[in-house]
C-alpha cells in the first residue's frame, strides 16, 4: 500500500512537472486541514453545530435564503459565526505549495473553487484568478434585490453571535444604500435572490485566460471535491475531456475518469508527498525516458 501510494504521488509530480500551466481546484475538503468543518453530512454538520441538532435542522436546511426573511438573527447566527471563524482561520501549508508551483509555470496559474470561506485570497492568491462559483462569505447583498446596491465587501467588525443560542446580536449586517437587512453573497440552497454578478466576472476571467491557453499544456490538481454538490469535479472532469491533465487528491471520493490520476488521501497530506517527489524528480529527459 505505501509503494502504490509513493507511485501515486511521483505519477502526480510527474504530471504537474510536465505541464506549463495550473488549475487548482477546490471543494470543502481543501479546509478541513486548516480546521474548518466540511458539514459532511447531518452527523458532521451538528458535530460543528450542536444547538442545530436538539432544532432537527440539517444543513441544507440552515443554508436556506429564507431564514433571512423569516429570521434574521438566526440566519445570522449561522453565516456570521462562519465569517467569523473562516476570517480567524490561518489556511494551512498546501495552500503554499500550491502557489509555489502555480509560480513556476510560464502559463500562470488559475483558481476554480466552490468554498465560501475565502481561504485562497488569504493565502495570497491573486483575486483576479480566481473564481468562486458559490459565492464568498465576505462579500454581502441587499436581502432587497430592488434597491440597487449591488454587492459590496462586508466590513471588518465580526458578527456579533450568541454561540450557545447560534442567534446573531443587533445591529445586524445592512445595506449601505437603503438600509434594509443584507445577507451574504453566498448561493445557498433554493436561491433565487443570490446575486451572481460577481461570480459571473470571475467566470469571464476564467473563460478568457483558458481560451489563450492549449488545455493540454496544463494540469488540474482538485483538492478535496466531493459528489454531493458536484461544482467542481465537473468542472475539472470537463477541462480533463479537452486534455489537461487530472490530479484528483480526496480521502473518500477518489475516482477519476479513464487515464486520470486519483489519490485517496486529505489534501494538505497528498500536496506535501508530491511536493517531495517533485523535489527529488531528476530532469525532465531522465524522467521521461
């Protein structure tokens, strides 16, 4: 078993060493080594939440717009302990080695994530190569669509949370324009109000800096992707069909499709290993040969 994983990793190496530019990909998973909570499942949502389990309230239902309307400071409580906590999270080194190889490829490197916690942008990835298709915490809309504030990045002051009770205090987040209640800039399940504007920007970077780019020059490395929303795998599996090459690194959730590369392992653990064999891997002729 330690062999076929040492292969697994020198295979990655290989892969990521060859190609001249980097997709990095990232689901939940990416946190958890950072300690954040993946909500796999009820069990792993109410582990991070204990008051949601005695209310009999599951993720999907807390991650529900329309708690925003029916109640504010519940909903709140929910998405500003999270603001709060992913704001106190230091991302943990994987990040880092991710950069560090997105740096040394002449085609650069791009992000594509489904996680809201803004990890990447504290890590020092460049904003503007990066997207973000669920949205990010940091960022807030008027609850009011009408109003025409836009979307606009939330203030540095935490959200003041009872966290025995998981309820927000007032003054809740407001809109700078209209005054009304503001809420996340975060698709949540059942969404019609999310405003994509954003996201949608960040798309169009994408959709541009692939196009200047041959798919089979680069590799994606997915960190951590799971099936349950499926946002990202598809989106690597799509750039796999054009050619780039595929690294998938999740503990559970492995399988790739045919000629891809999948390691079943927590993704600060796999991007260390492959960084070694990166650090060991004789020149490109040799490795080849």
């Amino acid at each position: 078993m330690v062999r076929l994983v040492k292969d697994l990793l020198r295979r990655a190496a290989d892969r990521i060493a060859r190609a001249e530019g980097l997709v990095v990909c990232a689901g939940a998973g990416m946190g958890v080594d950072s300690g954040l909570p993946d909500f796999r499942g009820d069990e792993g949502f109410w582990r991070a939440y204990p008051p949601y389990r005695h209310l009999g309230v599951s993720f999907v239902d807390m991650a529900n717009p329309r708690w925003f309307q029916d109640d504010p400071a519940f909903a709140w409580g929910f998405y500003g302990h999270r603001r709060n906590l992913y704001r106190a999270t230091t991302p943990h080194a994987g990040f880092d080695l991710l950069a560090a190889w997105g740096r040394t490829k002449s085609l650069g490197l791009f992000v594509f994530t489904s996680n809201v916690d803004g990890q990447f942008q504290r890590a020092g990835f460049d904003p503007e190569a990066l997207v973000e298709c669920h949205g990010a915490i940091d960022f807030e809309q008027c609850l009011d669509g009408s109003c025409g504030a836009g979307i606009w990045q939330a203030g540095p002051a935490p959200v003041d949370v009872d966290e025995e009770r998981f309820r927000a205090r007032e003054p809740l987040p407001a809109c700078p324009r209209c005054g009304g209640l503001a809420r996340p800039n975060v698709l949540m399940f059942g969404d019609w109000g999310w405003n994509p504007a954003r996201t949608d920007a960040q798309e169009r970077r994408l959709e541009a800096w692939l196009e200047e780019r041959d798919p089979r020059r680069l590799c994606v490395v997915e960190c951590g992707a799971g099936t349950a929303v499926p946002s990202v795998r598809s989106f690597s599996e799509r750039l796999a069909a054009r050619g780039a090459a595929l690294v998938r690194i999740n503990p559970r959730e492995p399988e790739v499709p045919a000629d891809e590369l999948g390691i079943a392992a927590g993704a600060l653990a796999a991007l260390r290993g492959i960084d070694e064999a990166l650090r060991g891997r004789p020149p490109a002729s040799d490795a080849e040969a």
